[in-house]
C-alpha cells in the first residue's frame, strides 16, 4: 500500500469541516504543531459548504456567549487577512418578542451578556422598523438587537483556519476516508491510536472526532455511538427586491419566534430559513457513502403553514421570486448543544459533533477542545458542551424524538425549570407510576424522571417564568409541612461507585483535597480538583469496610467522574456502577427519627447510636436499606438508599408508618431552596472549574497540610497569588424574581460579579442568590445591585448557611 500520508501524528483530527479546521487551527496556536487533519473528499464537503452562516453573539449561557465572541473575534482578524480574503459582514441582527416571555428571556440573556463584556439591548417596535424597513411589526413588543450580528462565507472561513494551521506546520490530507481505528490497550490506558486510512496508518497520542453528519461511523470504529442526529434543514434565496435595492443599507438579520424563520440580506435580495413543524431527520438509515457537498431533495410544501405568516412578516417577498431552494442536513444532539470535550470511557478519544450552528460558534468549538487537549481545561467551564452530560440512556431513538423537538423550538428558548416533552421516561424507578398518582409535577436529571413538586390539584399547571409563579406558594407549604413534622422524597439517579479492592483508601486519599473518612461507619464531603487545581466535582464518601467505600456524586456527574475515577485508579480497585440499582429515601424534619425507629425495634435510630454523618446497613420493616445521617435540606434527616427490588415496600411501609406523624411529601423545588438556605452548593452551577475551592468558600474541606493530592502543587501556587474572584451569598430585595445563574452584579456603576445560584428561601423568607464576585466585595454587609430581567435591584453580601448556621438542626 502506498503510503502517503505521515506515519506519527501528536492528534489526528477526523473531519474536514469548520469544526476540524478551527480545532487544528487552535491547537497550531497552542504550539502543537504536530497534528494532521484527514478528510473523505474535500474540505467543507460536508454541511459547512452549505450553511446559511450566520455569526450572532448570542448563547444561552456564559460559556456560549464567550466562545461567539472569539468566533466573531477571530473570524474578523482573518477575514482582515489581505493574502486570503473571503466575505464577512457584520450588518447587526434582532431577535423578534411577542410575549413577556419573550422579553424577560431577552433582557435575561443582555444582562448575562455583559459580565461576558458583550454588549447588547432591548429595542422597541419604532426601532425595529427603522433599522429593518420591510419588516411589519404588527404585534411586536420590541426586539433584543445584537450590534454584532452578520454573515460569513462558510467554505472561505474553513478553508483561512487550514490554510493557517498548515501554514504552522499541520498536515491536512483530503481525499483520504478513515477506514479503522485502533487503541492500543485498554480504553482508560494511555496507549496510541492508529488511524488507519486509505492512504496509511497515522499512530497517534490522541485522536478527535469531528465528522459531522458521519458521527457515528467514525464513532462506531471507536465502539460508541454518539447522541447526535441530523435535521434536514431549508432556506430559500429570493431574486432582487426593489426595496432593498432602494436602500443605501443592508437591513440586519431576524430571528422570529412567532413564525419560526430567519432572513438576511443576500446581495440585493433575501435568504430565509424556515424551522417547519413537519420537519423531516435525515440519513437515519445510514447515508450513502457518494453524499458529498450534496443536498436533500427541496421541499418547500413542508414549509407552507409558517410561509403565509413570514410572507405577511415580510410583505416584500409576495412579489419576489425565489431562484434557490437549499435543503442540507444538520447535526443536533438532545439539548441542541454541541458535544465538544473528551469522549466518554476512552481516554485520550475527543469529539467536536452535534454543531447546530457550526459555522457561528465554530471558532470557539475549536478553542475549547484545544484548550481541552492540551491543558486538560479552559478559560470557562464547559460543561455544557461535554459529551460526558449524556450517559447510557441517549441511544438514536432518543437523540431523533429530542432532535426534532429541538429543531421545532428553535427560537423558544428554555425557561427556568422547562423539561420539555419528547423521550421522556427513559429512566424510571419502580415508584415512578406510584408517585405519579400523586399528580406529581416531573423533571429530568440526566435521563431520570425526579418529582420536581406535588401539585396541589390535578389540574394545577406549572407556569415556566424567569418570575416568581403560583408554584412559590406550593413549595412553601411543602417547605413548612416538612420543617414541622417529616417529609418524604424520592431522589431519582443519584450517582453512586462502590469502591472497593487493595488500596482503595489510598487512591480516594491521593484525588481528594479533603480528609476521606478514616473509620468504618462514618461519612465525608470531600472536594477533588483537576490538575490545575480548580474545583472538578464533589462526592460522599461512606466507608463500609476497610478498603469498601460508597462515593456518591451529582446524577449529571455519573460519566464525569467515572472517567476521572478510572483514569487515576490502580488495577487492584474496582468500581462498579450502582445509580440503576439502588434509589435514595430522603426522610426529613424534627419526626423523621420518630418515625424511622417506629418501623426499626431492632434499630438504634438515636443520636446517639446513629450520630450525624454516619452510615448504617439498617431494617426498615423486612427491609434492609444502607442509612445515612445526612441533609441536604438542613433538617434532621436522614438518606435511606435502597435496592430498586425493595423500593415499594419501604415506601409503603413509610408512607402507612407516616400517618401517625403527619407525613408529607416534597420535591425538587423544596430542595432547592432549602439548600440555598444552607450554603450548600451545586455541581456545575457554583462548583466550576473556573475557580478553587478557596475562591468557593469551601476552604473547610481543604486540608493543605495532606502530603499530596491531584491539584495540591497548582493550588498552592494560586493561594500566593491570592483569589480572584470569592463566591458570596447575597439577599435581594426583589420581590418579582429569583436571580439566575449568569445575572449581572454591581457595586457602583462597575460589573464587579456574577450569579451563579438563585432561589427564594422559604424558611428565612429572603431571596437568596450565589455569586462570585471581586474579593474586595466579599466582606459581609457589602452593599451591591443584581441586574434582574433588566432592572438593578439592591442586595447585601450576607453569611452563607441563614438557616440554622450552627448546624443544631441536622446534628439532632
């Protein structure tokens, strides 16, 4: 076989597209040079060749937004690039609101925007039609108007960031199919890949996956499949239109909830894109291997009930012809976010897929897997992205029903606790059909039905706000209900590893900056940070037996920390998967020992014999549950994990024992705002790797004095430097809404934070937010402002844990 292409390779990147090109263009620009690109055909053969290419600032949260900005940063500096010039106009773009919903969305996501340094606003109908004189803004409340909005040339962008990775020294072979990968070793070994391709094997370190609509052909040559499908996709190109040539401007681009399309200027006419409810997903059945910079068949009767209504939006385009249909497939994934980072259960395997809007946000794709492969993290956390937030529920199946859903809801974007409908019920226990009759109002985490809260009539409707709803007032009476007797609560996936095997005590020792704990029987919050030093996840640990530990983390964690736990333990340990096997009891409130031991004569629920922070193997009844004297509520309470088989029965058993304690039953919510209530913190919304566990307030768990510990070095050096940023609990003197993750923080006139947790306190009957803030802002008393839905509302840094600080309460 001739063999052509280089036999050693530090990264092979798979796929020819923006998402390759940006990500081996990033990775020339970290100094690693040594990397080489592969491609079927030819680059953007796939869908950038295609792509309507629109570059927005806008993202659903701050990791989104900053890497739009270093797309548009970056694209502008090579579009500036004389020797390689290609077509890039900024001409500003809006995003149409019909609802208050649609407003406090918008003014949610400008003041995001603005700790992210990106400005944006909130025009009115007036403004609208000045700035897009075709536009009919009948029914309109305003706009959100992003200054930054425009359009690129798709292949001329993707082919400047190869162009300049060659140009430092990486390789791109086109014409050249990936027809086999093989890992030596085991998947959690460090061993290379070979990648073998038409033209030759190239052995490598570490390999990427960026294939577009071919995911899952590479995927399978890896042994996985990945969450990703295609949506066929339709924009249309319209002839000349007077009323644009009689402009000495180019009108900006729309994005329309209410008709669901976006248009942009395209020389003298128009483009628009419609996001039909027929929609239609594509190569489910594979894909023939000759579709290359082809298209679907056009399909505009698909499109006809949003036509009549973006034809009245647009009354210009009842007179145009339209010369160009284009009908190409686009990736999306269950959340409509793309899976950018490490691929699960394969160490040194890295994927950049599911790129809904590729071309927009592909230059900061590839900053962040190359931040990714080469530190190990980046500049925001990026968890949103990781493919790691999917595990073994998300088969094709799934991934299709929520992919069509996504692309059906294109510009309704989530409110607060919106669990949307599609694939629901694709992990449930045994109680789900139980609960269920209780006319218990759902949620989703990471696959499982959880009760969110229990409605007080059937017909009760949760309203999705960014304000306060009716559904306060339910949670509240849960809350008291509770606090004054005993409340039950099923806690659906909870992520559980039994640890067990030689040297189990001195591996979970070496990961954690935290002392694990040393007797059998008891119980440890323990913190472990990345190589870096910055907070990576945070587990319960219950040490069962010498060299026996249960490790208990975020349900959205399981694949997380599953790949961390394996990379780093050693072969004498073994860890075995327990979240589909056991669900967790939360009994909670000043009865709950009353009640635990009314079902236990043989049981010593005491204080005494069952101290705070303990764990037991106890009976409840016939049925035997591991215990533990833990509370994420702040109340005396206690975790029962149960074997699913037994699951019925020590409900039923607490449920008729409850009678003579006035029993109640509580959900999510309650949980939620007890916890903000406490200090208690949440994985990936105040627990990031953006910060230490210093700047975190966690410095309780930190034991410094440790011989060593994974992050230990790179901590030590940032606690010389001193923190950057200081997470604070405020009180807001808001009675309208709660603030949410991203909201912007004042003192003064300066952005000095940002929100990271909100929620209204029940019991302390405050509103109580989480946020990072300057260090010299953190002293309590300080006095500062939180940006809500547009507004500046006063707030006081104030302890952390309002409710019961000293603790009496869940020591019993």
């Amino acid at each position: 076989m001739s063999n052509s292409v280089k036999s050693h390779a530090r990264v092979v990147v798979i796929g020819g597209g923006i998402a390759g090109c940006s990500t081996l263009y990033h990775l020339t620009q970290l100094g690693w040079t040594d990397v080489a690109l592969v491609e079927r055909d030819e680059l953007t053969s796939g869908s950038t060749w295609h792509a309507a290419a629109q570059v927005t600032q806008f993202g659903g949260n701050q990791t989104m937004i900053g890497l739009k900005r270093h797309s548009i940063d970056l694209y502008r500096e090579l579009a500036a690039d004389e020797d390689f010039p290609f077509y890039y106009d900024i001409t500003g773009g809006m995003r149409t609101a019909y609802t208050q919903d649609h407003i406090d969305t918008y003014q949610h996501y400008i003041g995001m925007a603005k700790s992210m340094g990106v400005e944006m606003e909130y025009i009115s109908p007036k403004e609208i039609k000045e700035r897009h004189p075709l536009l009919t803004t009948d029914k309109m409340l305003g706009a959100w108007w992003d200054p930054l909005d425009g359009y690129i040339d798709p292949s001329g962008i993707t082919l400047a960031l190869a162009r300049k990775a060659r140009l430092a020294g990486a390789s791109v072979y086109r014409s050249n199919p990936v027809e086999g990968i093989t890992k030596k070793g085991s998947r959690y070994g460090t061993g290379e890949f070979i990648v073998h391709t038409k033209n030759g094997d190239i052995t490598c370190e570490k390999v990427v996956n960026a294939t577009g609509y071919r995911v899952n052909e590479v995927g399978n040559m890896l042994g996985v499949e990945h969450p990703v499908t295609s949506m066929e996709h339709m924009y249309f190109l319209t002839d000349n239109i007077p009323e644009l040539e009689a402009l000495d401007f180019q009108v900006p681009i729309i994005r329309d909830p209410l008709d669901d399309f976006y248009s942009r200027q395209e020389k003298n006419g128009l483009l628009v894109g419609v996001y039909e409810q027929a929609c239609k997903t594509f190569g489910m059945d594979g894909i023939d291997p000759a579709f290359t910079k082809d298209l679907c068949p056009p399909d505009l009767d698909r499109c006809l009930e949003n036509m009549e209504g973006i034809f009245e939006r647009l009354p210009a385009l009842q007179n145009a012809g339209i010369h160009t249909t284009i009908n190409g497939p686009i990736t999306y994934t269950i959340d409509g976010m793309p899976l950018i980072g490490k691929i699960p259960g394969i160490e040194n395997a890295y994927c950049a897929i599911g790129l809904r809007a590729g071309i927009g946000e592909g230059g900061g794709h590839g900053k962040i897997l190359a931040d990714l492969i080469v530190h190990g993290e980046c500049e925001w956390d990026a968890w949103c992205l990781d493919p790691r937030r999917f595990t073994q529920y998300a088969n094709t199946e799934h991934t299709c029903l929520k992919a069509i859903e996504d692309y059906q809801n294109e510009f309704h974007y989530h409110l607060p606790h919106e669990h949307r409908p599609a694939s629901r019920l694709a992990r449930t226990t045994p109680l789900y059909p139980v609960l269920d009759q209780l006319d218990v109002a759902w949620g989703v985490v990471n696959g499982w039905e959880r009760s969110l809260f229990f409605k007080p009539t059937p017909d009760f409707e949760d309203e999705h706000s960014y304000r306060f709803t009716s559904t306060k007032d339910v949670v509240a009476k849960e809350i008291e209900a509770l606090t004054t007797n005993v409340g039950l609560m099923e806690v659906s996936g909870f992520n559980r590893f039994s640890i067990q095997g030689e040297g189990a005590t001195e591996f979970l020792d070496s990961i954690t900056c935290s002392n694990i704990p040393k007797k059998v029987g008891k119980i440890s919050l323990c913190y472990l940070l990345n190589e870096h030093g910055h907070v990576l996840t945070e587990a319960t640990l219950a040490k069962l037996d010498e060299e026996h530990y249960w490790y208990g983390s975020a349900a959205a964690a399981e694949w997380h920390d599953l790949d961390w736990l394996n990379t780093h333990k050693p072969d004498s340990v073994t860890i075995t998967e327990m979240a589909a096997s056991h669900t967790i009891l939360v009994v909670a409130g000043p009865k709950s020992r009353d009640l635990l031991q009314s079902l236990s004569p043989r049981c010593d629920w005491s204080k005494a014999g069952f101290p705070w922070l303990n764990v037991k193997e106890m009976t409840l009844g016939h049925a035997k549950v591991m215990a533990m004297t833990v509370s994420f509520s702040g109340e005396l309470a206690y975790e029962l994990h149960v074997p699913n088989e037994q699951l019925y029965l020590v409900w039923k058993l607490l449920n008729e024992a409850g009678t003579a304690f006035n029993l109640s039953h509580f959900g999510l919510y309650a949980t939620e705002s007890m916890r903000m209530e406490k200090g208690y913190l949440h994985w990936k919304a105040d627990l990031i790797y953006e910060r230490n566990p210093m700047e975190t307030g966690l410095d309780f768990f930190v034991k410094m004095d440790k011989p060593d510990f994974i992050g230990k070095k790179a901590l030590q050096a940032q606690l010389e430097k001193g923190n950057q940023k200081q997470l604070v609990t405020l009180v807001i003197d808001c009675d309208l809404a709660p603030a949410h993750s991203g909201d912007s923080i004042y003192h003064g006139e300066t952005l000095s934070g940002t929100v990271t947790s909100g929620a209204y306190g029940h019991r302390v009957n405050k509103n109580i937010a989480y946020a990072f803030v300057e260090p010299q802002l953190s002293e309590v008393g300080t006095e500062v402002k939180v940006e809500i839905l547009g507004e500046k509302y006063p707030a006081v840094v104030t302890e952390a844990g309002l409710y019961d600080p000293k603790n009496e309460l869940v020591r019993g």
